[in-house]
C-alpha cells in the first residue's frame, strides 16, 4: 500500500511540478498599435515642412507574468518617397533624427530616459525596451516619440517637435500566485522530487519482491 501511496504522490507532485514549469515559461502575448507619420510639420519658426511617410508599429506586452521579463518594441518603417507637393522637405535643411522614450508605473524599464537614432529614409528604426514587475496588479506606461530637428547648417541649436504619446496598459499575472522565476525552480526541484518518489517506491516493490522470493 505505500508504494501506491507513493505513486500517486509522485504522479500529482510532477504534474504540478510540470505546470508551474510550463507557467513560467510561457512568453506573454503581444499587443501592437499602428500609426503613421504626419504628412506636415511647422516648426517654432513657423515654417511648415513636409515629412516623408513612416509607418509606426508600437508592439508591448498585453499581459505580463510578474518575475518576467519582457519587451516593448517600437519599429519605424519607411513608405517610399512621398508625392511632390508645394512646400519643403523637413530633411532638405534639417538633420532628422527620431527620439523616443518608455514611461511606466510599477515596472522596471531598461533603458531609462530618451533613446535616438537616426530617421532613414530605406531603413527600419528599431527601439527595443526590457520590462518587467514585481507588482501583482496592471501598470499603465506610455511610449513617446519625437522629431529632433537640428539646422545642418548649425551644431548647436536642436528642437523637438513631439509626435505621438502611444498609452499602454498591461496587465499582470502570477502563476499559481507565484512569481515565474521562482515557479521554475519550484517546478525543476518538485520534478526531481516527484523522479525520486518513483524510485524508491520501485525500490520498495523490488525489495517485497525479493522478500517473497526468499521465503
């Protein structure tokens, strides 16, 4: 009877053990917005430029399991040359390049503060931001991106013109009201347990066995 008892110990013991390892492993789901760029800009001189199109994909994560850590990604695509129209190219006199910066509650963020990169006119712009929560509950952030527009022909004087705050709100999830870091070990260290229960309870019939034998 105890090797039955054992068994079924073990067999409930890996399932669970096996669940929290899937649980803490499982990625978090994406969710993404879509924007484009305006096809205008005007400047605090009051001059207005036209901007070619971008198309903005904001992708973050719609749940997030607390000890995770996950991504927020900001990608600016190029369309191609925009139609001829009446007033100026912003990229004619001006040096262009995109700004951007992730702010949340209750979450951790790396990097901090505003990222740039230069806006192409034939290649993708990537921002790429790590995040993750200790915090049991949802947490709101927003991702904000700027034109930082310098004169080429001065070094010294950049204005950023503000283009979109994209807001976010993520929720948050445990597994088994475990963080997922710490659900893994669990699940790695009860699979071992539950193999161990296997075995001696193999051991226990094995040693019954011989003792039946032997009489």
């Amino acid at each position: 009877m105890k090797r039955s008892y054992l068994l079924i110990i073990a067999v409930l013991l890996l399932g669970l053990s096996i669940g929290l390892i899937v649980g803490g492993s499982h990625k978090s789901p994406l969710a993404s917005s879509l924007l484009s760029f305006p096809e205008q800009i005007q400047l605090s001189s009051g001059e207005t430029f036209e901007i070619s199109p971008y198309e903005v994909t904001v992708s973050f994560p719609s749940t997030l399991i607390m000890g995770t850590i996950s991504h927020v990604y900001v990608k600016i695509h190029p369309l191609g040359a925009s139609p001829k129209r009446s007033i100026p190219s912003l990229t004619e006199g001006f040096q262009v390049n995109v700004e951007s910066k992730l702010e949340t509650t209750d979450a951790q963020i790396a990097p901090d503060g505003l990222i740039h990169a230069a806006l192409k006119a034939d290649q993708d712009t990537d921002f790429t931001w790590n995040i993750t929560t200790d915090q049991p509950s949802h947490f709101t952030g927003t991702v904000w991106i700027y034109l930082a527009v310098q004169p080429k022909t001065s070094s010294s004087i950049t204005e950023e013109q503000p283009l979109f705050a994209i807001p976010l709100d993520i929720a948050v999830s445990t597994v088994l009201g475990l963080r997922a870091d710490l659900a893994l070990v669990l699940g790695v260290f009860g699979s071992l347990i539950a193999i161990g229960l296997v075995f001696v309870a193999l051991g226990l019939n094995f040693f019954k066995y011989k003792t039946k034998k032997s009489k």
